[in-house]
C-alpha cells in the first residue's frame, strides 16, 4: 500500500528477455490486489536529461538529431541519458558540451516526467542552462547531429504550429519554462 492507501501490485516474477542500451527489457508478472496475475512489459531505463540553454539573447539551443524509432531528424532541445550512477546535474553539464559546444555557469532545475509510463521506466530531469560560453566536447560516434539551432520563444511556437517541432521532450520543456516564468521571481 501507498501512503495514499492504493495497492501496488506484487512482482512475482521478472525476466530479462533483452540487455541492450540504454535499456533492458523485462517481463514482469504482477499480483492484483484481488489475487489475479497479469503480465507486463518493461523497457528499464536509466533516466536522462533535457536541457533549456538560453544564449545571451534568450534564444534557445536546439538541435536537429536523427531518431531511428521517428525514420526522420528531429529538432529538438539537447538531451542525454545518465550514466550508471551518476547525478542528473552531472550528466546536463556533459551533455550540454557535447551537443552544443557549450558549458552553462548555471543549472537550474526545473522539473521532470515520466516519458511513456505504460511501458518505461525513462525519467527525465529538466534543466535551464544560463551563463553559456564555449568549452565543447566530442559527441558521441553513434549519434548523427546537424549544426545547433537558435531560436526565440516565438519562433519556437511557430516551429510548433507548422510541424517543425515535434519532439516531446522539447514541448514539455516549453511548458515547464512558462510556468518557471510566470511565477513571481521568475524570469
């Protein structure tokens, strides 16, 4: 039981059926508060990170990655998945250099979410990145890049309106800035 009084269901048993990166997949059989059993599929993943970089003008840092599962490139902010152990903090500042050629003087976190709980344990940590100045580090040889995108609010918003803008991460990340801005002290 939670605080809250709901049951969670008991894990009987979990296979791993596939090792891969960055996730594993396991079968998990569950018990039902009500004593029946049901399968489920889990994609375990070890979190990642998105990042807001803002320039010294206020635009924002994207960049256009091909992603295999879409079969096309998407534009979208910078993102990457932790490494074993290490703190999101620590994985944003790496990520950051290696995907824009920029290190941030400020971090600030701004929220997280669960990307597809039905099936993924993937959580992401949203961070602001401020302060920039160049400092870059090679990316990954298993990722294709374009060069870095810079783009106002607005421009993001018509980004969005005609379908240039697709990547949830970068919708999200959207939303959690607005509510950043609107509250008192924000930006």
């Amino acid at each position: 039981m939670t605080d809250s009084g709901e049951h969670i269901p008991e894990v009987v048993r979990s296979e791993t059926v596939h090792r891969g990166y960055p996730f594993d997949v396991t079968v998990d059989t569950l018990r039902l508060e009500d004593g029946r059993e049901v399968v489920r599929s889990i994609a375990r993943h070890p979190g990642a990170i998105a990042l807001v970089a803002l320039d010294e003008d206020g635009r924002w840092l994207l960049v256009r990655q091909y992603r295999h599962a879409a079969a096309r490139w998407l534009l979208e902010i910078p993102a990457g998945t932790l490494e074993v152990g290490e703190a999101p903090e620590v994985t944003a500042a790496r990520e950051l250099r290696e995907e824009t050629g920029f290190a941030a003087a400020h971090l600030e976190r701004l929220g997280g979410t669960w990307m597809a709980p039905g099936f993924c344990t993937e959580y992401i940590t949203y961070f602001l990145a401020t302060g920039l100045r160049e400092d870059p580090l090679p990316h990954d040889d298993d990722e294709a890049f374009a060069p870095t995108a810079r783009l106002t609010v607005v421009e993001m918003h018509a980004a969005i309106r005609a379908g240039e803008i697709e990547d949830a991460k970068t919708l999200v990340a959207l939303q959690l800035m607005a509510l950043r801005d609107s509250q008192p002290g924000g930006a």
